[in-house]
C-alpha cells in the first residue's frame, strides 16, 4: 500500500511541475517586451553599426515595435536579419525571464577600401568578406585602386579561393593578400599608404614616405607575398638608410631573391 502511496505523491508531484512550467510559458509569452540591450563589439572604438542604427533598421523591418509581446518576439529571424549586415560578423538573440532580452553583435574589422573600374567602393575585412561603406564612420585602411572587376557583391576571397574559375577572373583574393600583410605589419601598416593595380595584372605599392613606386608585381600566394615584402623591409632597413629615400624612383620586387632599382 506505501508503494502505491509513494507512486501517486510522485505522480502528483510532476504533474503539479508540469501545470507549473505551463503556467509559467504562458505567463511569459504574455509579457511586454523592453528595448533590447544591445551589445555591440568592435576592433575601433568607431564602430560602422551603432545600437540607435542597428535598433532602428530591425524597427524598419517590422521586427520590433512597441507593445511587442514575448511570443511575437522572433528572435531567429532577427539574428538571420542582423547577420544579412555586411558589418556584421556574429550575432546573438537571446531572452531572460520576464521582458528584458539581449542582442550580442560582433563587427567586422576592416583591412583595405577598394574603389574598382565601376566607380563602386566598399571594405574588405581581415576575414575576406566585402563590406559596404557606412555613413557612420570611415576606417583609416589601405585605399586599393585600379583595373578592379570585383564588385561590392563580389563572393568572398575564401569561394574564390576555391573556385578555379573565379581566380581567373577574380582579384580580390590578391588585395586579400597583400592588404592582410600590410595590416598585420607595424611599418608596413604606416608606410604603404595605397595598392594599385594596372592592366597587365601588376599590382603597385604606393609609400606614404619616399616617393617611389613599388612594383609588387601579383600576390597569388601567401609565400610569394610574404617573400616580397621580407626582401621590401630588409631593403628599406639596410639599403635605404645609406642611399638616401629620394634616390630611387622604382624599386621592383617581381624577380625572385632580388629587388630592381630605378634611380631618379
């Protein structure tokens, strides 16, 4: 009899839990939303996405408005919607108990500001994806100019990495290359101030010091640009110092273990 006793408390017990968490969701689903807090993590201090634009093109969208309860609250379609941003690079939705919720997003970081053939400019980041230009801010990278294809709806450099075909008609795994190693190098970073790229497919490094043209010639590695740009330094740290900067008018880097110079 004590079993049957013990059996029907517990029966009576998760019973009562169960009417307990359905009152809870319902009450839940019931409540008004508040404004979302919103996190937003940047590289820069400037961010190309405030919390007052990010919030208002959700409110644009219909995915917010006020007197929104919890169970209208979609937060997939609003992580989906704020991922579609070409700022963004990761983003979190998510609801505590009661009406308070938390949106979480990361901004890309950008690496160069391409202007192609078309008249068109938009950022790469360090990842490879293409970033439109904001109004909001404007990022102090390397400008990339010249006979540019890629448009601001171009894939990104990893698709074309892996396509054969869109590396024979693509560049911007090249300006990857070679605006990822500038980026990531302290001198580089403050002396190369634009990449060029000309009709024959060589690309040209324009210093912000010096006055020379660097021919840099392609970039379709990662060692063929590290290797370039070791010979560049190592030249700028022992040759330039004795010769002067004003010497030369080109130094060429396309030849492999040496550098051509041009002097004025």
């Amino acid at each position: 009899m004590k079993k049957w006793i013990k059996i029907a408390l517990w029966t009576l017990f998760i019973a009562g839990v169960f009417v307990s968490m359905s009152l809870t969701k319902t009450e839940q689903n019931e409540y008004v939303m508040e404004k979302p807090e919103i996190l937003i993590e940047a590289s820069d201090e400037n961010a190309f996405l405030t919390k007052d634009e990010l919030y208002t093109r959700l409110v644009r969208e219909g995915l917010l408005y006020p007197g929104q309860k919890f169970k209208d609250l979609n937060l997939r379609q609003i992580e989906n919607n704020i991922s579609k941003m070409s700022e963004v690079q990761a983003t979190k939705a998510y609801a505590k108990i009661g009406g308070s919720w938390n949106i979480d997003v990361k901004i890309r970081k950008p690496i160069a500001r391409i202007y192609n053939q078309f008249g068109e400019n938009y950022y790469l980041d360090e990842l490879g994806f293409v970033m439109v230009p904001s109004y909001l801010y404007t990022a102090r990278v390397v400008i990339v100019t010249g006979n540019i294809p890629d448009r601001k709806n171009s894939p990104s450099v990893s698709e074309i990495i892996n396509n054969d075909t869109l590396k024979t008609i693509r560049n911007l795994d090249e300006i990857y290359r070679i605006s990822k190693y500038v980026c990531n190098d302290p001198f580089l970073n403050s002396q190369i101030g634009q990449i060029h790229l000309l009709k024959n497919g060589d690309f040209v490094l324009i210093p912000q010091v010096g006055g020379q043209t660097i021919v840099f010639g392609s970039a379709k590695t990662d060692e063929e640009v590290e290797d370039k740009f070791k010979k560049l330094i190592i030249f700028y740290q022992q040759g330039l110092p004795f010769e002067g900067w004003e010497k030369y008018e080109e130094i060429n880097l396309k030849y492999k273990k040496q550098i051509v110079c041009k002097k004025k």
